[in-house]
C-alpha cells in the first residue's frame, strides 16, 4: 500500500470539483481514500468545502471523517449540519467517539442531537458515557464488546456472541460476567470452538483478566496496557460490573497527548496550546515562564553586582560566565529529563537517595572530563594557571549541584502529586543559571583570595 501524501495540486483539484459541483466524480474520487485520508484533506479546505464533502458522501463513511478530523475544523463543520445531521453522523460511531463529539458541541444543542438518535440505545450508551471525566478511564471506554454469561451453554454463546458482534468494529476479547453483570473473566476464541456444545461457560472460562476501574486516569490505564502489551481492556465499576472497554487507538491518542503536554511544559508552555490557537491565549501560556526566566536572569546580574570588584581585576572571569551558566542548565535538564522519562514509564525503580547518588556520581565524571579540557585551554589562552584552575574547579562543582537539582526536583513534584515535567524547562534552566553563577564566583573568590 503506498502511503496517501496529500499534495498542493490534489486539493486544487477537489477544490475545483466542489466549485463545479461534480458530486459523481467527487464520490468516485473519495471511494480511493481511506477515511482517515479524507479527513485530513477535509482539514485543509476551507470550512464550507469541508462541510461539502461530509454531506455529499454516505454516512458510514463521513462519521469516521468527522472522528479523525481536527478540533477546530470538526467544530466548524458540526455548526452548519443540523441536529438531525449530526445524530445520523453520531449513530454510525462508537459510543466513545460519539461521546467525545457531543462534549464538544454548544449546551442547547447536546440535547436536541441526542434526541434526534433513532436507536434509543445507542443514545442512553452516549449519555451513560458523559459522566465521566475526559481523562479517565470511563471518559477513554466504549460502550460496544462482547460479553457472555457463565451460565450460558456453549450453543446459547455463539448465538449471543453472533449478535453481538454486528455492533462491534472489532472483536479484541470476550468477556465473561455472572447474573449481576459483574466481570469474571474471559473467553478462549479456541476453547470455545473445541468444547461441547452443551458446556457451560463457567468451565471453560479463563478467570484471570485483568480490568480498570471507571474512575482509574487515563495515564494509569496506558502504563498498564503498555506492561501487559494489551489490545484492549475491560472497565469495571465500583462493585466489579462490566461497563465497558478501552482500545490500544484510544490509548495511543492518550500517550500521544500527554507526550505533547509534558513537551510544551518542557519548554516553559504552562498549558496545552495548539499553533492555530489566538496570540492572547499563546501568550498566557508562555508568558509566566518568560518572567520566571527574567526574574532568574535578574537574580543572575544581581550576584555578579556582588563580585564587580573581583571581576574589574581578573576581567576573563566575566568571559566564561555564559558558559557556566550554559553548561548549568544543560546539565540540570538532561537530569531531568532522564528522571521525568523514567517517572512517565515507570522504569524508575530504587530509592531517591539512590537515584541522587548515581546522579552525583554521573555528573562528577562529566566535570572532571570537562574541567581538564577547560582547565587546559584556559591555561595555554591566558597562562594565568590559578584563573585556570578557578574556573575549572567551579565548572565541576556547578555541574555536580546542577545534575543533583535535576533529580532531586522531579522526584520531589512527583511525591507531591505534581507533574515533574515543569522540572524540564525553564525551571530548571533559571533555577541552575542562578546558583552556578553564584558557585562560579564564589570559588573563584576564595582560590584568587580576592
């Protein structure tokens, strides 16, 4: 299969046949896209091309569009199809994606799109769905799988399982529940189709399985199915009830989304902002980090205020402060950022005392190898062997402080319950700018006794 690109002259030449209104060929083009390829040409036209193409072709196929489309441009498109429009949309999908379109239509209207759904079912599912939170793992599940009671005969499965399954995009699991709803296990695909057909369920079901609760978070439910390499999970409720199941799609859009929050936070975005978002809501996001770094950048120019007489009669100090600075701040985030990565996979085993140790250790050896290189250069620029040694031994004493603040700050947020991807950015970054600034001269004064 070669991979869809969607080029500059396809989208003049669909712009072109939506101008002429040659729904035919139109169609005939369409039938060669996967929906998901649709979906991104519909993202590039212009709102009322896109609505175009969503009410030209069959519903089946457009409902899937509207999943895969962009936030703004769906929003858009959803504005001019009517309630009835959009129900008709909204049945062909799986609950979850149907519930996380209605979350984002306007209050007056979620009721009468509900209203509009033929299958009453399908509707109540929907709703059922909207209680919970968006980042939890009733916000993540669907409502569509395959379940069997333990009581059922073998025969009496199949016939379910069969029905079922017409509403069922794909059959990951089925699961098996008692009287009360309530999860038991799961069902061999091969067991079934090897045992009599008068057997019953509960002996030939596996009872191991493993489940989240509905309220369990979205991050919790990824490193699970990540451990476990699982295609799907059941949900449960509070008293063990088959509510649900959540797909490896819905989780890969979960890490997806949390890989690009804790990037933007990384880089001193403190919330989740999108390139077509307006320049207000950009630089609210930005803008608390931009003054922390002025602050720091202050704090910076406030300690060397401190050291000017030092500075005045040994001027090549003040050459090599945006390298201490520099190299602070690197360090500071590769720590970090190797914390923090091990925090979201959870592979950071061991106690913190542990983890700081390492760190140390790890950040002595780099300014060890980085001083003797400085110490070298800086000896045969100047010649002046004592400066030389000042600005070789602050460098191993601010990178050791750096690696250890890298640690130990996003093993900290995370005891606290706080995101340790802020420990990634700019916090750091100041935060390292600061005190190796303020290590560098301090050493530097006491080896030049001035």
């Amino acid at each position: 299969m070669t991979p869809f690109k969607l080029t500059d002259e396809l989208l003049d030449e669909i712009r072109q046949l939506i101008s002429d209104q040659k729904n035919a060929q139109l169609q005939s083009m369409m039938k060669e896209f996967h929906y998901a390829d649709i979906a991104e040409i519909a993202d590039e036209l212009e709102v009322e091309g896109a609505t175009y193409l969503i009410k030209l072709l069959d519903s089946e196929k457009t409902s899937d569009i509207l999943a895969e489309m962009h936030e703004d441009i769906r929003e858009a498109v959803l504005k001019n199809l009517t309630a009835k429009e959009i129900a008709g949309e909204l049945s062909e999908l799986d609950t979850d994606d149907a519930a996380d379109i209605i979350n984002e239509l306007p209050k007056e209207l979620v009721q009468e799109v509900i209203s509009e759904i033929e299958d009453r079912d399908h509707a109540k599912d929907i709703v059922d769905l909207l209680r919970y939170e968006d980042d939890s793992a009733g916000g993540l599940m669907a409502k569509e799988l395959v379940k069997v009671n333990e009581n059922w005969t073998v025969t009496t499965c199949i016939k379910e399982m069969r029905a079922q399954a017409e509403n069922v995009t794909r059959v990951h699991s089925i699961y098996v529940v008692d009287d009360e709803g309530k999860l038991k296990g799961r069902l061999s695909l091969k067991d079934l189709l090897t045992t009599s057909s008068k057997t019953h369920i509960k002996d030939v079901y596996i009872p191991k399985v493993d489940s989240v609760n509905v309220n369990e978070k979205g991050e919790e439910v990824a490193k699970i199915m990540s451990k476990y390499d699982l295609e799907a999970i059941p949900v449960v409720d509070e008293i063990g009830r088959l509510v649900g199941r959540i797909t490896i799609d819905d989780i890969v859009d979960v890490i997806r989304e949390e890989a690009d929050k804790d990037y933007q936070m990384a880089a001193g975005i403190s919330q989740d902002v999108e390139v077509s978002d307006s320049i207000w809501i950009l630089t609210r996001a930005r803008i608390p980090w931009l003054i922390l770094g002025l602050f720091g950048g202050l704090g910076a120019a406030a300690i060397m205020g401190t050291f000017e007489d030092m500075i005045s009669k040994h001027a090549v100090l003040f050459f090599f402060t945006p390298l201490i600075a520099a190299m602070a701040g690197n360090v500071g985030v590769q720590s970090s950022a190797i914390v923090v990565q091990g925090l979201a996979n959870d592979d950071l085993k061991g106690s913190v005392r542990n983890h700081l140790l390492k760190e140390m250790l790890l950040a002595l050896l780099n300014g060890f190898i980085l001083a003797i290189l400085l110490l070298l250069f800086t000896w045969i620029w100047k010649g002046d062997f004592a400066t030389a040694l000042a600005i070789s031994l602050s460098l191993i004493v601010v990178i050791v402080v750096a690696g250890f603040i890298g640690t130990f700050i996003p093993l900290f947020l995370h005891k606290r319950n706080i995101d340790p991807a802020i420990a990634t950015g700019p916090f750091i970054t100041t935060s390292n700018d600061i005190f190796g600034i303020l290590i560098y001269f301090w050493i530097a004064k006491m080896i030049l006794g001035i």
